[in-house]
C-alpha cells in the first residue's frame, strides 16, 4: 500500500510521486466539495445583500483582502469592512504549496474585482474561500445596514452577546464552540451547561466534565434552555441543523465576527440575539489581523461588539417575565 508520508521518496526526488501526493490531496477535496450541502442560510443572506443593494451593488469593488491566522477581513471600495474566521484546522491542502495554489487562484488579483463576485465565494465548499466570500459578505452587510436597517431589531454597541441573553439562574446552557470567556462565566455561576466541540484539545481540563462530543449534538441541542453558538458553524455547515434542533421556547444566539448585520435568514430560524462586530477602522482592522491578531487586539480598537437583538413581542424568550 503506498505511503503519503514518506520522506525519503521526496528527497530522491521522485517527481511522480509528488504529483501523485498532489493529485490525492486535491481528489480528497474534491470528494469533501462535493459532499458539502448548500447552505441555505448563507444563500438567503445573499438574496437578502442582493435585494437592498440593487443596481449599487455592481459598483461595489475589493479594495483589499486579508487572510490571517484567525480571521479573514474584507474592505470594500466604499469603505465598509468585514471578517469572518479562518478555518485553517479543517483545510488539508493548507500544509501544501501546490494544492493551496489550486484552493486559492486570485492572491494578488482581488484589489478592484467586483464585490459582487466575492460575494458568490460565500457559498464556495472549500474552507479558505468560502471564508473570504463571508467575509465580503459581512462587508457588504454593513454597507446594507446603513441603507436598510432590520425593523425586527435593535442593534446595541458595546455589549457581549453573552449578557444580552439574559441567562436565568437554573437554565440549561449549551454552548456549541469552545467559547472561553462563556465557559468561564458559566462555571463561575454554578450554571449548568454543556460545550459542543469537534476538538476537546481547545477546552481545559477544569471544563471536561462539561464536554460532549459535537456529535451529540441531536442529543444535547434539543435540552437547552439557552443556545450559544459560534458563527464558524456558517462555514462548517452545521449551523442549520443545530439551530433546527432546538426547541421554539428556547433562546437561540449565533455569536462571532463571522456573524453579519443582515439578520433576516437568522430571525426566520428562531435566532433572538446575533453578536457580530462593527469594524470602525477598516485599514487599521485589516492590519492586525495580517499580522496574526484577534479579537483582544481589535476589540476597542478598530472594532467593537454588537449585539442585534429581537424587538418583538415574545421574542426575548430568555428574559425574566
């Protein structure tokens, strides 16, 4: 059976070898694209961007992309600016040159390229460039806010997604992504709680015992009183089941600079709290994040939280009576 991972073939130089081990990389991802269902969330944000920005959007350009270590950040011509994590654990072809060339064909050809282009990444199945189609997503959600704010809800600045759910003393949390400053809350409370992970190496040893498996997830997500969510889930796919999960009395919030300002497809799930980020320095953002930065060097800097929060009746499930 051969062996990918044998270095010795490499340094004789076996060029066939290498471009077999290309050719398996990219037939893997292959494979991965095509099992990847659509996601109808970012599909109807889309629609949603399309319909407010109208004839605008054909003007909209890519002033300038950056892919950092944590997250993406896209700044339009007009000036708005928006990020969205990078999914580097779950892209094979990251660790290799020549496949990565393949997953990514535009470095250096993105400044001056339509928005609207950029935009039709978002619903690309491979990682790094759905990652940089949400970022512009996000980007041109902003631009879109400014022009059609939701009726439906009230965007506050300056605060934690956390706090705008109104945990009660007793609810059972459930938190899908290893959010630190949530669990740490949570355990400071006496909350009880639960952590979906794929990855149990991002939790410390004091939050295991509340860990389950994200394959669990059908189990545990129905339990939950109160739902915290990270918006990476947006570029895993599995957001749409997760939220599909829940039960309608419970509070649903999608939280991250992953999360957008156009709010509509995740109102129609249920959703009464999305926590995103309002970049106010669109350069001055950008060049941290190019420089490996995240959240604790940008928040109160070049950007801060926001929470948008359900204004109608009955939504706020979470609040005390």
């Amino acid at each position: 059976m051969r062996r990918y991972d044998d270095p010795t073939k490499i340094k004789a130089g076996n060029w066939r070898y290498i471009l077999s081990l290309i050719s398996s990389l990219m037939v893997r991802t292959m494979h991965k694209e095509k099992a990847m269902a659509t996601n109808a969330i970012l599909a109807e944000t889309i629609a949603t961007i399309e319909e407010i920005a109208g004839d605008e959007l054909a003007t909209l350009t890519i002033e300038r992309v950056v892919m950092g270590l944590f997250f993406s950040g896209v700044k339009l011509s007009s000036g708005h600016a928006g990020a969205c994590a990078t999914p580097l654990k779950t892209i094979p072809e990251a660790v290799c040159c020549p496949s990565s060339a393949f997953a990514m064909p535009f470095p250096g050809k993105m400044r001056g390229r339509p928005a609207a282009d950029l935009l039709k990444e978002a619903q690309h199945p491979n990682g790094l460039r759905r990652a940089v189609g949400i970022a512009a997503m996000n980007a041109l959600a902003s631009h879109c806010w400014g022009r059609r704010p939701h009726p439906d809800v009230v965007e506050e600045a300056n605060i934690d997604a956390f706090d705008a759910a109104n945990i009660r003393p007793g609810q059972l949390v459930v938190v899908v992504g290893a959010f630190a400053p949530f669990l740490r809350e949570l355990r400071k409370r006496g909350q009880p709680f639960f952590v979906l992970e794929q990855d149990p190496e991002t939790l410390k040893p004091e939050e295991m015992p509340f860990y389950r498996p994200a394959e669990e997830a059908p189990v545990i997500v129905p339990q939950a009183d109160v739902l915290l969510v990270t918006g990476t889930t947006l570029i895993n796919d599995t957001l749409e089941g997760i939220l599909a999960a829940a039960r309608p009395d419970c509070c649903k919030v999608v939280v991250g600079p992953t999360v957008g300002l156009v709010p509509d497809a995740f109102l129609r799930r249920g959703c009464s709290v999305l926590g995103g980020i309002r970049i106010t320095e669109a350069d001055e953002f950008l060049d941290v994040l190019a420089e490996g930065g995240s959240g604790y060097h940008f928040f109160g800097k070049s950007a801060h939280k926001i929470v948008l929060r359900t204004c109608r009746p009955g939504e706020m499930r979470g609040e005390a009576a």
